[in-house]
C-alpha cells in the first residue's frame, strides 16, 4: 500500500511538472490571440515578458558630409532605434504587462484581452507617452463560424508580424516588415525631409536639430475594430479566416478620416503536433489589407516643371495597400518560413520622419514650402521577401537561425522624376543563436549583416547620392534576454 | 415456495445492482481494480483542469486500465471541467474510454443554473446524482476509495 501511495505521488508530481510547463493556449495566431479555452480559463491571468538587449551597430559615417545633399554622418539605420541617438547600448526594449480571461467564468463564450507597453520603442517613443496600452478587446463566441472580436488588437496579417513577439526568434524586425507592414502615420502638419539641419524653422514648431520627428506611435501591426473570424477542423487540417474592419489608425484609437480599413485572411495548416505559439505543423496563408491614409502635403508646392509635385497642396487622401502570403513549417526542432509581401500607396521613405517623398536638397524661402520632388513613395510601390529557418540542436538547449531578408522599395521609382532613380533594394543576412536557459527565458544572439543600395545616382551627386549613405550602413550585432512570466 | 421467493429476490437484488451499476458502474467496469482513488477538482484555477486529468491519466497509465478505479468528483467552481463545450472534452472522452468516472455535484449544477437562467449542459460522461461532497464520503467510507485532491 505503502509503494502504492508512493507511485501516486510520484505520477501527481509528474502531472504537476507536466502541466506546469505545457502551452494551454489555442492553435493559431488568430485563435490564440482572439480566444481562451472554452470553460477552461480563469477570470483574470497576468501575464507579460520583458526583453532587454545590448547592440552594437558597426556602420562608418559618410564621408561626402559637406557637398549638396549629404548632411548626416549617421543616417538612422546606422542608429539604434527608437532614440536614433548611438550605435551601441543597452536598451529595456520591450516590457509588456496585460491580462487575459472571462470575466464571467460561469460563461465560456466571453473573453477578453488587455495588454500595454511600457518599455522604450516605436509604440512608446512617438507621441511622448512612457506607456502605451496597445491591446483592448472583447471576443463574442456565440456564434458557431463566426465569433466577433471587437476593440484594439493586432490585426490578422504576415506571418512575422501576426505572431506573438515574445516567440519572434530574432532582435530585429525584417526591412519589409519594418518598413512596408510597421507603419508609420503622417504627421498631422506637414514635416519637412530636413531633419538634423541646424537653424532650420521646421512647419511644426519645433527647431530643435534631431532625428525622430513621429508625434504618433508606429502602427504595432495593430487596429481597432471589429472582425469576425473562426477556425475550423478537418482531419488533421486546421483552417482559419478573420475578416475585420478597422480604424486604419494603428495605436492611436481614434479614427482620424472617415475611411475604414478593411482586412482578410486565410490560413491552413496540417497539424503535426502540440498546440500552443510552439505547434509543430505545416501553415500556409494569404492576406490582403486595403485602406486610406490622409497625409499633408507641402503648402506650397514647387513651381511647374522639373521637380513640380503633380498632387494637390495641403491634406489629400491616399490610398494604402498591402497584401502577401506565405508558409512556415516548424516540425521536431526544425523551422523553416518563407514569405513575399507587397505594397501599394503611403511607401514610408523616412525613416527619420513620417516622410513618403524625397524633394531635392536646397534653400525655400520658406517653411511648409516643397523642394523639387525626386521620387514619391505617395502614390508608389514596393515588394519584399524573406526566408529563415531554425534548427534546435538534439539534446542540448541550443538552436541556430538563419534569415535572409531583401526588400525592394519604390519598384516603380523610374516612372518619376528627377535625376536619379530612386529604387532602393534592402538585403539582410541574419544569423543568430538562441540558448534557452528554460522555457519561458532565452538569450539570442544575432549578427545583421546588411547590404542597402540605391538606383543609379551620379557620385556624389549635386542632389545627394543616397548610396552616400547606404554603402556606409554595416553590420549590427546584437544579444538580447528575454523573459516571460 | 421458498424456491421461488429466493428466485424472485435473486432477480430483485439483480436488477437493484443492475440500476446502480448504470451510474456508478466501478465494480462491474473493474471487477479486478485493486486501487480505487476519487480525485476532487472545486478549484476555479483553469490550471487545476489539466492537473487532475493528467493525474486521472497517470495513474491509469501505472496501475493499468483493469487495475485501477477512478472517479473524478468536481463541485463549486471546478465543475466548469464537466460543462459541455470544455476545451478539455476530448481528454475527458479520452478517460471515460479507460473507465474513468465523473461526477458532476448536483448542488453545484443547481446554483449554476441560477446565475446562468439556465442548467449548464454537462460533458455526456458525467452523471449527477446528489451533491459532490457526498459522493466523495461514499466512494470513502463505503467503498474503499483513496482520496487525492490534486
């Protein structure tokens, strides 16, 4: 009896352990986020992760600085965002602290899910709050095929940007994610592309020489809405489609035109097994994402001819957007995704303001008045791509990744005017090791290795040679803890 | 006479057993179980859900099917594991296939449908004869059952 009571504790202890460390949560993006298990959640669970990182980016200065066009010696991809500051330090990056639940267990076709930043980024910086709430929203589960979720949270997109980033297996974002899908929303008055010019009278007020002119926060890959998705089960086959309409205004919570975003997806995946963010299976998805954005152009246009910006002055309305599809697989230790992703309307050509044009270097006569346009992202289009894949190595806690990233920017940049053609193309090489100190705590180690280009452009041209810059941007490295709780 | 009276009780005490067994079949599902343990789940932690099944689970994995009885008694808030639409429901099928009996306390199925304007529907595994906490006293003192609240 005796022996027998022993092996009953010993199989309880093993549950405990067992259950201790097994991811409870739904099966996909859209279901993870959007739900909880059926009368199988509590009312309230805290939860949050803290990532914190040290960088050092080892690009050289621009050596042109002083001729037409080339007025910084470190461009901010050179620079550690959000500050835009340094090319090294320690950073709190991201310190996320939310609850999910039912608020009426008794009912398991309610939830809900809240969730804020307070770290130091792009969701935090823009607009000077130290703390941002980006997720708030209720899910309906009433209906069978068609549950409603409604309020702020991230909206059904690409893969990289979709899942929870506490499972993202690298520091930094891809260049199509970041510069394409991680939008940057217009100013609300018009900001000149002359950042970092001293003495220079900017159209906002502020004089002050520096980089970072956003006064909103980034979109976080996120609106406010409504969207009525489910999931459904065949075989070993999951399939899932969201629909939403949003804001279009990302974290800011308001709607700032009368437009609304509209938002598609669709995924399949053969699941292979385990459930939760770490489900081993096979996903394929598409998605599509079209709204308006309203942005200020200069208030007085240049004059007619070379350079003459062929759009109305002052506020006018874009269209905006972005499609793709993709696949990833992720199967006894082994990840592998791939996906392409394209865009159209509102092509952010900052990044160290919400800038969708380049206008030519030059004195105005005055501020809010334009410089010849040289390319505009406005109207213009872009594509990219990425493949990464990871590999956990057996029996150890280590696992190594691989990622390269290009994107492709104003694709359609020679059909404007000017001097040179401003197509950029971006190409990352990622390579990073992960060392999982247990499973809610890992230490990742990458190393960027980054090759940016622009179109043929006279060197150094009397209008500013971007490859000025770009050919100076080097490696980024990069070691970062992070810790779920 | 006394033939026939034995007859007739025979039969009478056949069916009584009968009736009961169709609830709380133990003794007829595991005429060989030497182990007995009721396991009570009234805790509101969603956790404790996983905990008892992967409890109810290794202990049948230990002591095999045919050797061990187990009953899963969940009142108060743990009875949310026997609602209907619990996201566990497949494991729950999963264990009533290995002999694994649930019950649901009636005083909480009660109280339930008073907040609710409705009873909540019940996992088809379950049965719900009376209140949690006497069946748990039953399975104790009458049948030999081992209580483990995990």
């Amino acid at each position: 009896m005796k022996m027998a009571m022993k092996k009953v504790a010993l199989a309880m202890a093993c549950a405990g352990g067992m259950a201790a460390t097994m991811q409870v949560e739904a099966a996909n993006w859209t279901m993870l986020q959007g739900t909880e298990p059926t009368s199988a959640a509590g009312r309230m669970k805290m939860w949050g992760f803290i990532e914190t990182n040290y960088k050092i980016d080892d690009s050289d200065k621009n050596k042109y600085v002083g001729t037409p066009g080339n007025n910084y010696e470190y461009v901010p991809p050179k620079l550690l965002q959000p500050d835009l500051e340094s090319q090294k330090g320690f950073s709190a990056f991201r310190a996320r602290i939310g609850a999910r639940g039912q608020g009426m267990p008794l009912d398991g076709k309610v939830n809900y899910f809240i969730l804020a930043e307070y770290a130091n980024n792009g969701i935090t910086h823009g607009g000077g709050s130290s703390v941002k709430m980006t997720d708030a929203s209720i899910t309906l589960n009433q209906i069978k095929g068609a549950r409603i979720r409604m309020g702020a949270f991230k909206v059904p997109t690409f893969e990289e940007g979709y899942q929870a980033i506490h499972v993202f297996d690298y520091i930094e974002f891809t260049q199509v994610a970041n510069q394409l899908m991680l939008e940057r929303y217009p100013n609300k008055v018009y900001t000149e592309n002359r950042n970092n010019e001293v003495g220079f009278a900017y159209t906002d007020g502020n004089s002050e020489s520096r980089f970072n002119r956003f006064d909103q926060p980034v979109g976080a890959f996120r609106d406010v809405g409504l969207q009525v998705f489910d999931m459904f089960k065949q075989k070993d086959w999951e399939h899932t489609y969201a629909f939403m309409i949003g804001n279009g205004n990302g974290v800011n919570f308001n709607d700032n035109d009368e437009n609304l975003d509209r938002y598609f997806y669709w995924s399949s995946e053969k699941v292979f097994a385990g459930k939760g963010p770490f489900r081993q299976g096979l996903k394929m998805f598409a998605w599509h994402q079209a709204g308006k954005r309203t942005l200020q152009n200069p208030a007085v246009p240049f004059p007619a001819g070379a350079g003459a910006d062929p759009e109305p002055a002052g506020e006018t309305e874009y269209d905006r957007t972005r499609s793709g599809l993709g696949v990833k697989y992720n199967r006894k230790g082994i990840r592998f995704t791939a996906e392409y992703l394209k865009g159209e309307g509102m092509i952010f050509l900052g990044p160290d303001n919400p800038t969708f044009t380049i206008t030519a270097p030059g004195a105005i006569a005055a501020p809010g008045e334009a410089r010849p346009l040289l390319a505009d992202g406005r109207e213009g289009e872009s594509d990219g791509w990425y493949i990464e894949g990871g590999y956990q190595i057996p029996k150890t806690k280590w696992e190594v990744d691989a990622r390269y990233d290009v994107y492709n920017r104003l694709t359609d940049a020679k059909k404007l005017a000017g001097p040179c053609a401003f197509e950029f193309t971006f190409k990352t090489i990622t390579l990073g090791a992960q060392y999982h100190i247990n499973r809610k705590t890992r230490l990742t180690m990458n190393v960027m290795d980054r090759d940016f280009n622009s179109g043929e452009c006279p060197s150094p041209a009397a209008g500013g040679n971007p490859n000025n810059n770009l050919h100076t941007v080097g490696k980024r490295y990069g070691i970062q803890l992070r810790h779920i709780f | 006479m006394l033939k026939y009276t034995t007859k007739w009780s025979a039969m009478l005490v056949a069916l009584a057993l009968i009736a009961g067994g169709m609830q709380f079949a133990v003794a007829a599902d595991k005429p060989f179980a030497s182990k007995k343990i009721v396991l009570q789940i009234s805790d509101p932690n969603p956790f404790k859900q996983t905990l008892v099944l992967n409890v109810a689970n290794n202990i049948i994995k230990e002591y095999g099917v045919d050797n061990v009885a187990v009953e899963i008694v969940a009142f108060g808030p743990g009875l949310r594991l026997l609602f209907e639409d619990n996201a566990n429901s497949g494991r729950i099928q999963g264990l009533a296939s290995s002999g694994v009996q649930f019950y649901a306390c009636s005083n909480t199925v009660n109280n339930m449908a008073k907040k609710l304007g409705h009873k909540p529907a019940l996992n088809k595994n379950a049965t719900s004869q009376g209140p949690g906490v006497v069946r748990i006293v039953k399975l104790v003192t009458e049948d030999g059952y081992t209580l483990v609240k995990p």
